[in-house]
C-alpha cells in the first residue's frame, strides 16, 4: 500500500464496515493513546499518510483487530 489514499480509503472503509465515524474515532484514539486527537488532525495524517504504527495499532484495537507481521514465504 504505497498509494496513501489507498491506505486512507483502507481505513475509511473500516469505518464505515463498523459505523464508526472519523470524528468518533479521534475521540477513542484520545482514550487509547491518552493523548489529545482531533478530527482534523486524523483527517490530516489519514490525507498525508503520517499515521505511525502505534496510532494503526491503536485504530486496529478500537475496531476489533491487531496488526501482525507475517514472514513471507520465499
């Protein structure tokens, strides 16, 4: 995924898979990180593809999932 509205389109559709709204998202991503996130400021990294790997981790745990790396098979 090295097209980043792939990777905010990714995320939108989470979203909209669990009926979550950005706005309700920062406001859980303050509870998880315990740290202030506004919707403009995940509407900005979502636009700019700033997201680091604790914010997804963070995002993946609010919706139900974790993120794992997977050695590829060679």
């Amino acid at each position: 995924m090295d097209n980043p509205n792939e990777n905010k389109n990714y995320i939108k559709s989470l979203l909209v898979l669990h009926n979550i709204s950005v706005p309700q998202l920062a406001e859980k991503l303050e509870v998880e990180l315990k740290r202030k996130c506004t919707k403009g400021s995940l509407y900005g990294k979502l636009r700019r593809n700033t997201l680091t790997l604790r914010e997804c981790q963070a995002i993946a745990k609010i919706l139900g999932y974790h993120i794992e790396f997977v050695k590829n098979k060679d």
